[in-house]
C-alpha cells in the first residue's frame, strides 16, 4: 500500500509583488486544491526515483533539477541516507497560475521523505526547505508561498530587514465568500518578478511610493476581514488591483475578468498571486456568487472555484 502525502494550494488575498519589498501581505491555503505525492517501497538497492506523469518527467537524484536538488537537500536535513522508494507526484493545482502550485509540490515531497524515514517535520521546518528550493530557482522569491503552503492557515507575512519573516495568523471575521477564476494564460511568477524589478531599479522612488500604499491598503484589509461590511472590503480589493495595475503585473486578460465580476455585483476583485495570466479573485455575497461565477465564465474564464474564509481558517 503506497503512503499519502500532500500540501494545498494558496491563494494570495492581498500584497503580492509589494511583499517581495518588505510589505505585508495576506495569504491563505486552499485546501480543496491539493498536491499529493504517493511513496511505495521499491526493491533494495532501486535508489530514489520521483514520477510526475502530469509532467511526463522522472527523476532520480543528482539529476540537477528543482525537485531532485529539494528531495537531495530534504535527505541530508532529515540526515538519512536515499531511501529505496518510488514516489508520484500529482496535483489538482493549476501550474503558473499563482496558485502556489511549485511550493505544495514540493512540501507534499518532503513530506514524504520525512514519512519514508518514519519522521515527521513541522511546519517551519518544510517551508524552510521548499524557500531554498524556490530560491535556487526562481531568483527572489519574497517566501509567503512555501510559508502558507507549510502552515496551511491563513496568514499575514512580512519580511524583516534581517532575520526570518514575521509570520501572522490571520484573524477572520466573516465568513467571506470568494470567487477564483482562472485566465487559462500560464504565466511564470519568476518573469514577472524580474521586469518588475528592473523597473523599479530604473526609477526605485516611484515603484516604492507604489509599495508602500499597497503595504498601508493590505494593512486596512487585514481590519476589513475582522469585520463584516463587504462592500468597505471589497473596495479596498479594488484599490489594490489598481495598484497592480499600475506597477504593470495585470493583464487585458484579468482586467476583463475584475470588470466582469464587478459588473456581475462583486463587492471588489483583483488578481492573485505573479499576474500577467494566472487567477484572479472575486469577494462576493453568498447569494450572488452563482451570478457571478457564470458572467466569469461568459468573460471567459476557463475555470471557476468558490471558496470560503471563515473564523479558524479556510
Ligand atoms: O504566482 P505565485 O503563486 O508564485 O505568487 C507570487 C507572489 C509574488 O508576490 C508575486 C512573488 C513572491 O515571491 O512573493
């Protein structure tokens, strides 16, 4: 019988980009949306070997590609040797999509290493592991993706000058019902990024005013989800997709989704997580989220998925 592992999604609420310089940002899991990693014991002396049918890829280690270089950096953490199993990897998370895709993969991964050697890691410890996988490939990751991926709660992260990130249980009122609709544009977080970041070293005053509004708008929407006034919530998702907008990470694609949603009665909207493609999310009263899931369908959206936060966590 293979053993189980896995690790949610995620969903970025507010404060992408800005959080990459030193802003807070707020996060949450979306636990309906999961990776899994099987791990089945294989002959002695078979080594590692890591299935990603989805992929079409198999890796062994030492093979100099992101999950070998996890799975390698995850051993010699748990200090054991290279396990003789076979693992497969599969996910109902969109890839590049800004749905934290590459960091549950690979959290699901350590996990099942730790699982292999009869181990079990904290939180803190496998989102430590997947940041330097994600550092190793992606340039400048700000962190809050292996972080709520890890934690699977909802959280506030920031970066501090120096030192590991502040991380924040979120505290929720509502409940809050939002909408996650989908461009079907793959978009790699890592490129975005590094235009942003060449912009901003071309002209640093401009994008850090830009920064520090979006840092100010997530703190007043960190208050707004303790509260229960939707409309004064979504406004300020609105005002935060502006923002994006003006750094330059939308898209025609999602602007014509946030038009959509707000046509359709959403109390605000604002894409999520690198931009230039992936999803978008939409706040929205319960009993107009059928109305607005269609109108994003209509506005062509390849996929729709509701989702919820409340008291605990998602
Ligand atoms: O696109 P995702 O799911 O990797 O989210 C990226 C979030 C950014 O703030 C744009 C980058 C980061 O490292 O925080």
């Amino acid at each position: 019988m293979a053993a189980m592992y896995s690790a949610p999604g995620k969903l970025i609420l507010a404060g992408e980009h800005a959080v990459v310089y030193g802003q807070p940002a707020i996060a949450m899991p979306l636990q309906a949306l999961r990776a899994t990693v099987s791990a089945e014991a294989a002959a002695i002396g078979a080594g590692l070997t890591v299935h990603a049918p989805d992929l079409g890829a198999v890796w062994r280690l030492r093979a100099h590609a992101p999950l070998s270089d996890l799975a390698e950096r995850a051993l010699r953490f748990l200090d054991v040797a290279e396990p003789d199993a076979t693992l497969t990897i599969s996910s109902a998370i969109p890839i590049a999509s800004g749905m934290g895709s590459g960091a549950a993969v690979g959290a699901a991964l350590v996990r099942a290493l730790a699982g292999l050697a009869g181990r079990e890691l904290d939180a803190a410890a496998v989102s430590g592991l997947v940041y330097e996988s994600e550092r190793a490939f992606h340039g400048t990751p700000s962190g809050i993706d292996n972080t709520v991926v890890a934690y699977e709660r909802p959280i506030i992260f920031q970066r501090q000058p120096a030192g590991p990130p502040a991380i924040t249980p979120l505290a929720v009122g509502g409940p809050w019902h939002f909408l996650v609709a989908d461009t079907g544009v793959a978009s790699e977080t890592r490129a975005v990024v590094g235009d942003l970041r060449r912009r901003w070293q071309a002209d640093p005053a401009h994008y850090e005013a830009l920064f520090a509004s979006v840092g100010g708008l997530v703190r007043r929407i960190e208050a707004g989800l303790l509260g229960g006034d939707g409309a004064a919530l979504g406004g300020l998702l609105n005002e935060n997709q502006e923002l994006l907008r003006t750094m330059g990470v939308s898209s025609a694609d999602l602007d014509r989704l946030v038009a959509a949603a707000l046509a359709a009665g959403a109390w605000g909207a604002k894409l999520s997580g690198g931009g230039w493609g992936g999803v978008m999310l939409a706040l929205v009263e319960r009993r107009a989220a059928a109305a607005v899931a269609k109108e994003l369908l209509a506005a062509g959206a390849t996929r729709v998925w509701p989702t919820e936060l409340a008291g605990s966590g998602a």
